[in-house]
C-alpha cells in the first residue's frame, strides 16, 4: 500500500479526472460570472430601503420568481436556505414543532426510508432521542427502491410526514416518488371518507431530498405532487453555500432559526444575493442542459458497467433500469472500497467510497448495509462500494482510461 501512497503524493500536481460529481460539482463558469457581478455590483442588504439594497432585493425576487417557474412553483413558494442540509432539518423539525404546538397532546408519526442521506436520519434519530416523534424506517429491496407496499403498511392516523429521497446520493436509485405522492393522497382520501382522521386531513405532508435528482429527473412539483422539496447548489455546478426548499403550504410550518425574520419568517438570516443569483443560473442551466445530458451519460455509464461486469468479481449495485445516468457503484470481491480510492487516485482518478458526508466514518455505508439485508446478508462484508459519478466534463476517453487503470489495479 505503501507504493499507492506514494503514487498520491506524486499525482497531486498532476490534473486528476474528477468522477467523483455526487459529491460536489464544479463551479459553472457562467454561474461564476453572475455572482461576480452581484458581488462587485449588488452587494447590498435587501432590508434596507436606499437603492443599493433596492437593486439587491430585486436580484433575490427576480431570482425566487425564476426558480419558481423552473419547478412550477410561485415566489411565495421558494425559500432560500445555506444548503440542503439546512433545508432538511427546516423541513422536517419545522413540520414538527408546528404539529406539536397545535396537538401537545400527539406523539407525531414520520416515515422515512432505511437508505435516506444522513441529513434526514439524523433528524429522525434526534427527534426519536426526545420523544417528539416516532420513525417507521422503510426498508428497500435487492435494487435498492422502496418497498411501496412497506410504506402503506406503516402509514397511521398519526402519521405527519413521509420523506423519501428523489434519487440515492451513493447508489443512484431513483425512487418512485409519483406512486408516493398518490399512495399518500389515496390514504388521506380514505381517512377522510371512513371519518378515521384523528389530525388535519392535509397530513401526511410529502418532502423528498431531490438534491441529487435536479440535473437528470423532472423536479415539477405538480407532477411529482410533492408539499416539500429540497435542492443544492452544490451539485448543480452552482455555489456551495446555498440552497432552496420548496413549501407548497408554509402554514404547516414553523421557524426553528430566529433572528431578523426573513425569508417569510422561516429563516432569519441576511440572504446572500451573490449565492441566491449563481444558484438561480446554475439551476437554469441544468434544466437546459438536462435532456442531452442524460442521454450522452446514460450512454457512457452503461459502457463503463458493460465492462466492469465482464469481471466476475464485480457486482453492480442498485437498480440499473431505475438509476442515475451518472452514477456506477460497484462492490469487488476481495477489495475494500477505500483501498480501491486510493489506488485509483494514485493514478488520476478521483472516485469515492461512499458519500461525502461519512467519509471519516470507518462505519460500513449505511445505504449498502441496507442493500444487502435485502438480499439475505446479514454480516457486514469486509469489500466496501465503490462510487463513480460522471459529470459535464466526463468524456469516453476518460472513462476508457478509467477501465484500463481500475482493471491493471484489480489484477
């Protein structure tokens, strides 16, 4: 291993081929000139009233009503937050304290799934820990999609909110979030007409995390028929440090950040009119940019695991027909996933093991853990996964020089 270390330190001042897009993207040069305008230009508070913060509370409007139409929502609709782990806990710990105000007297019931980011478990553990809220965790099956009939079986007259992932950040699967949306629609129907309904019959609400969905699935929010909807600049080619979440009814929300009152009183904090404009380009471009994308990386990513599973120590995880068009994750037999990173950036090549977010954890992934209960494995497994992601800048070259160094590695 100690040749592989060594190797790294050697390719640091070499330009790596980055596959590695589920973490993070780069920043759009386009998306960077938009906010080097704001910032040398518009740099106002939008609170104030002299035209510098006029001309700034026009760029964060303009920017709200814009996004707005890209997902079929209204401005009142599109709350700015620092990023979708922010959007996160504002939807589901705003969700509930706004219940718990007005029903002190009922434990409130969430669902959620077994293989969701950690920004949505750990809220649930959290709320779990206090005793404000009660969790079913949805189980998925062998390709890792959500057992829908699991998901009926847990809903409740108590039930508030049901929160499953658009599309898996490390194994890719897009889940089926139209058959959610109706199944939830279906029981409040139902609810309603046998008088069975012990809380407002516009519970369950339904949020989905669609961070890593937005360059490659359809985010209108009347198809999907989605309450709530989280999105990331971070991996749209836009900004880091900003975010947005979709409310379609803010009445069934409370602050859980205080301070200056903005954004509609959900989250107090002056808004960053540079961040709030790169992100508005950034999600205008991947909406231009989706059709085509998804075409030219469906093609490419179904190369790459043609190839790879010409070895049979390979197996490929996750749904192939319902998946990302960027997204291979593999499991070797015989090869931990770290180990596989390693090797593979020695040699130009940026890949993960497992989500950004637990990549100081030496905890097996959550998500794999979850794939493989459902095809029998109870123990964990000493091979990790391995993540590749394309991206704008993935080219077939890249991934033909990805498959001769990974196959030299593995041999």
């Amino acid at each position: 291993m100690f040749f592989y270390f060594k190797k790294l330190i050697q390719s640091v001042c070499q330009k790596d081929v980055y596959l590695d897009h589920a973490s993070t993207t780069p920043i759009d040069n386009r998306v960077l000139s938009v906010m080097n305008n704001v910032i040398k230009n518009t740099y106002g508070n939008q609170g104030g009233m002299y035209p510098l913060a006029i001309a700034t509370k026009k760029i964060i409007s303009d920017a709200r009503r814009n996004i707005g139409v890209l997902i079929g929502a209204t401005v009142d609709q599109v709350l700015f937050t620092r990023g979708g782990t922010e959007s996160n806990n504002i939807a589901l710990l705003g969700v509930v304290e706004h219940f718990k105000k007005n029903n002190p007297n009922i434990i409130p019931h969430i669902i959620t799934s077994l293989i969701e980011h950690d920004s949505i478990l750990e809220i649930c553990g959290h709320l779990e820990h206090l005793k404000q809220a009660e969790v079913s965790y949805i189980p998925c099956d062998q390709n890792g999609i959500i057992d829908i009939s699991e998901l009926k079986k847990a809903l409740r007259p108590n039930t508030i909110l049901v929160t499953v992932m658009y599309a898996n950040n490390e194994i890719g699967t897009i889940q089926p979030i139209r058959d959610i949306t109706k199944l939830v629609r279906w029981y409040k129907k139902q609810l309603k007409e046998n008088n069975t309904a012990i809380i407002d019959t516009a519970y369950p609400l339904v949020h989905t995390d669609a961070i890593q969905a937005v360059n490659y699935c359809d985010i209108n929010i009347l198809r999907l028929g989605v309450d709530m909807m989280t999105l990331s600049g971070s991996k749209i080619y836009g900004p880091k440090s900003v975010g947005a979440l979709f409310i379609k009814n803010k009445a069934f929300i409370n602050p859980v950040m205080f301070g200056g009152g903005q954004e509609f009183g959900l989250r107090s904090g002056t808004e960053d009119s540079a961040m709030i404009a790169g992100f508005e380009k950034a999600l205008q471009i991947s909406q231009e940019q989706k059709q085509v994308e998804s075409t030219r990386l469906t093609i490419l990513r179904d190369e790459l695991i043609d190839e790879l599973l010409k070895d049979s120590r390979i197996t490929v995880n996750g749904s192939k027909e319902h998946r990302l068009p960027n997204n291979i994750n593999i499991t070797v037999k015989d090869f931990s996933g770290e180990s596989l990173v390693i090797r593979l950036a020695a040699t130009g090549f940026a890949v993960s093991s497992k989500s950004a977010c637990q990549s100081d954890s030496d905890e097996e992934s959550h998500v794999i853990a979850a794939l493989r209960a459902a095809q029998g494995i109870s123990s964990k497994s000493e091979e990790g996964s391995l993540r590749i992601t394309f991206g704008r800048s993935t080219t077939r070259k890249d991934v033909r020089n990805f498959i001769k160094a990974f196959t030299k590695i593995t041999k």
